[in-house]
C-alpha cells in the first residue's frame, strides 16, 4: 500500500483532562463512522497510526520551533532569543509560556492516537481482520512513537502522567504526575515491544516511518536517564551496520538529503511540491525563517547563536561553517547564495556574504542582543526567504536523533562504565569526521560534553542529554558563569494544565 495516497482528514478532536483523545484521525472515505467498522480495515487501519506522526506535523504551528527547538538551545546559552521569550537565558521561564502548554496537549493527542491504535488494531489481529505480521508492525509502530513523545515530555518536565489505555478506558483522567524515572521504563518497555516487529528500513514509499533503529536508539537514551549504561550500550550498539556517519558534516541537514544513513529519526515535511507525504499538506515549519538574518527577510532572526559559541570550536573543526556563520562569511551550502534575496540586492548591493566584519548584521529591528551570527544546520532550503517574504514556511525535515549523536551516547556510556579506552574509540569516530584528532587534556567527561556541544548545536536534543549527563548544572556554571537557579533545570508544568487537573504537582522552584 501507498501512503502517499492516503488522505487524512480529522474528525472531532475532544481533549481529556490528560489531552488524551478518544478520537482519530483517519482515511476519508470513513469519515465519521464507528470504531467497529473503521477497525475492520487494514487501510484504516494504517492510516490511524499515520495520524500518530502527524503529531510532529500537525497542531499549532510552533510547536516544532518554541516548544522543541527552543529549550534544547537557548537553555545550553549558546543561542539567545532576540524578542519576547528571552528569559531562557536566565531559567525563569514563565508558567503560562504557552508553547510549553502546546507541547503538553499536542504530544498528549499523539499518546492518546497511540493508544487507540494499539488496542484497536490488537483487537483486529485477534479477530482476524488483519494479518497478524502487518498488524504488530502498525501497533510497534504505534508504540515506538509513543515511547518518542513521552522521551521528549520526561526530557522537559521530568515525571509526567502515564497514560497508556484508550480514552474511555481511562480509569482516573485527573492522575497524577508519575516520576521521571517510571517514564522512561514505560519508554524502554514501547521500545523493547516495537524493536521485536519494526524492520530496519522500509520501501521508499514509506520512508521517514520509525524503525527498528530509532527503537534502539531511544531504548538506549531511556537507559541512560537511568543510569543504567551497560543496558544502553547494549541498546546503541544494536545500531552498528544499520547506520553510518556522513562523510561530510555539512551533508547532514542538506536540502537535497535528507532521510540520509545517518538520520535515525526524522519529522517528515513538505516537499518541494508542497506535498507534506503520505497524503498531508497540512504544515510546514517557520523554523528557518526564525533562525535567518533579519536582514534577509526584513525581520526575524529571533534564534541566534552567540560568538561565544563560534569561538569554542577547535580550530579546524569542520562542524563550525557547517553549524554557524559570521560576519563576512559566505554561507558554506552552495545552493544558498546570500546575494539572491530581494532584501539583499536592494539594501546591501548584492553581497554574498553575511555582512561585513566592518559592518556585521546584528539586525533591523532595534532588537538589542545579536551578535551577527547565525545557524545554517536548519538555513538550508533557498526557496525560503526570511520573516517577511512570501516563503515563511519551509519543508525542509527535521532530523530529531541521528547516528552521531548515538556515537557520542556510547561514548558517555562506556566512560560511565569505567571503560575509557572504548569510550575514547567512539568518542574519536565523531571527532575525526570533524576532522580533529585526540581531544584536548582534561578530564574526559568534559571532552564528551564538548563534543555534544558541537556536534549537536543548533539541532533538537543538547539540552536534553546534557540534562540527561547530570553534569548540566556544573557545565552552565563552568563555560558561562551562570548558576541555574534550584529546580529551574526542568520546565515547568504548564499552569493551564494544572487549573485543568488539580492532581498535577508544579516542578520545584516555580
């Protein structure tokens, strides 16, 4: 079956207590008739987990940038908000910040999609009404991308609700919150299932569905929150010969590449036609537009990383031109000129360059705070043309776990285990695709933080496994000075949702 063919409609969309949803997205020709009847088709079938990954695509437009991107950069201080939500950079991050609240809700609806399709589509294999190999890939599919979704909501706010039975089956929908820990076992228990059915990779035309290798990959990451590192070695190392490094750092985020072998997990977008795949075409992402010279677009650059970052990489660490540039320097994709924006050839002739370093661009706004440089990891399509221009929305995907990353989680794993020699083995696969040889002296930990820094900056997960380290605290003090104030290291639990369901505790500190 093609996906691509599927058109995929919501119907009503009702919220629990908990955000969890009794209903689903599913193929159009059924459209508003009964779960007994939806279930007995494959097709459907298929298309109700296809709703679950829509739960990256869909749902307010800033869920990808505010509620993902922005806590896994800003809080490691090497990118700063130019605009409202600046107070990142000092952890006070309000409890009514209404992207946290989305992320909530909206990951909440693809655990509540999850769950209908796992216990439907059983009943369905029980029944007979779908051949038992195709059935249990959809449910390890429906599981692995629940295990995601709460990976990234325990990454965030620590201990969240578990929910795991279909909406009217829910036996108490004001539960309380369970602990982080508790979380990440029911993460390593969806991931343990899914990893059993899911294949390694799949026909082109479902490409971007979750694997047997994200499966392990997020396996893995779940035991490292538990500090149970020789599980995640285990877990990680599963991944060998399923996935390689980009010989070219730069080719990692490339417009033209993406789902590459080093990609593990990827939010599938739109396409060059407009086309989201498997039959959406229902969101892009301003993404690019948020991370591009204000200067190109006659507004945003509200996500900028610091000089301070450009200056900590090695010198001859090929991953800096490809993660930030500067003023005076050329963007280093040759698909993105700089001079071809319409902004560009009116006010500032033409250069192909990001200002001058006589005259860095550090914005047009009156906005105080940018430095004149900027991300390129996410600036990467040339059709998108900055915050005012026609194109501020882009398609290009968005990579949330790939196998560098694993690499350098391997690395932390064997260090944690006693075994440096191993841990120096993978941590040196990352730092010679940089083109970089044995790390400074120092205590390794440290060198793994660094390598972390750099190979993942301006992406969707540092904050998170420097979170995950516990070494975040020691790290923010050490490189910047700052002292996170007690409890602020987790976002706070939204207050909507709090006033919504009373059982829920705040973090500390809030």
């Amino acid at each position: 079956m093609n996906l691509k063919k599927l058109k995929i409609t919501s119907i009503c969309l009702f919220l629990t207590m908990l955000g969890c949803s009794d209903d689903y997205l599913i193929d159009q020709q059924y459209d508003g008739v009964t779960d007994e009847i939806v279930f007995n088709d494959p097709e459907t079938a298929s298309a109700v987990v296809t709703s679950v990954y829509d739960t990256f695509q869909g749902g307010p437009v800033e869920y990808l940038t505010k509620a993902v991107f922005y806590p896994a950069n800003f809080l490691t201080q090497d990118f700063k908000n130019i605009g409202s939500d600046a107070f990142f950079q000092t952890f006070q991050i309000p409890v009514t910040f209404v992207p946290f609240n989305n992320m909530w809700t909206q990951n909440y609806i693809g655990i509540g999609r999850a769950n209908n399709a796992i216990y439907n589509i059983n009943l369905m294999v029980e029944e007979g009404d779908i051949e038992a190999e195709y059935g249990n890939r959809l449910i390890s599919e429906s599981r692995a991308l629940r295990g995601v979704l709460y990976s990234i909501m325990a990454s965030n706010f620590g201990g969240v609700p578990i929910v795991t039975q279909t909406a009217e089956r829910i036996e108490d929908p004001e539960a309380p919150r369970n602990t982080q820990e508790e979380v990440f076992r029911q993460v390593i228990e969806d991931m343990e299932m899914a990893a059993e059915y899911l294949p390694w990779e799949y026909p082109e035309s479902e490409t971007g569905r979750i694997t047997k290798g994200a499966a392990y990959a997020y396996m893995g990451s779940a035991y490292m929150w538990l500090g149970e590192y020789q599980n995640a070695i285990e877990a990680f190392e599963m991944l060998e010969g399923h996935y390689t490094l980009e010989d070219d750092f730069l080719a990692i985020h490339a417009n033209d590449n993406q789902n590459n072998n080093e990609s593990i997990f990827e939010v599938q977008l739109y396409d060059e036609s407009g086309d989201l795949g498997w039959g959406r075409d229902d969101n892009k992402t301003f993404i690019q537009s948020f991370t591009m010279p204000n200067e190109i677009g006659n507004g945003g650059g509200y996500a900028v990383p610091t000089e301070a970052l450009y200056n900590s990489f090695e010198d001859g660490d090929e991953r800096r031109p490809a993660t930030l540039i500067g003023p005076g320097e050329e963007h280093p994709d040759p698909i993105i000129d700089i001079a071809m924006y319409e902004n560009i050839q009116q006010n500032f002739g033409g250069i192909n360059t990001l200002g001058t370093e006589e005259d860095p661009w550090t914005g047009i706004d009156g906005l105080p705070g940018r430095e004149g440089y900027y991300a390129v990891k996410l600036w990467r399509n040339p059709i998108v043309d900055g915050w005012s221009g026609p194109n501020i929305f882009g398609g290009q995907n968005l990579i949330f776990l790939r196998y560098g990353e694993v690499l350098l989680s391997l690395a932390e794993s064997y260090h944690k285990i006693g075994n440096d020699s191993k841990s120096m083995e993978y941590l040196m696969r990352v730092r010679n695709r940089a083109g970089l040889e044995q790390p400074p002296q120092g205590e390794l930990m440290n060198s793994i933080l660094e390598e972390y820094r750099h190979e993942l900056a301006g992406e969707f997960s540092l904050w998170w496994v420097l979170r995950r380290s516990g070494d975040h605290i020691e790290y923010i003090q050490d490189r910047f000075d700052i002292a996170i104030p007690e409890g602020k290291d987790l976002m706070p639990i939204p207050q909507q949702q709090i006033d919504i369901n009373p059982n829920l505790s705040q973090n500390p500190g809030y």
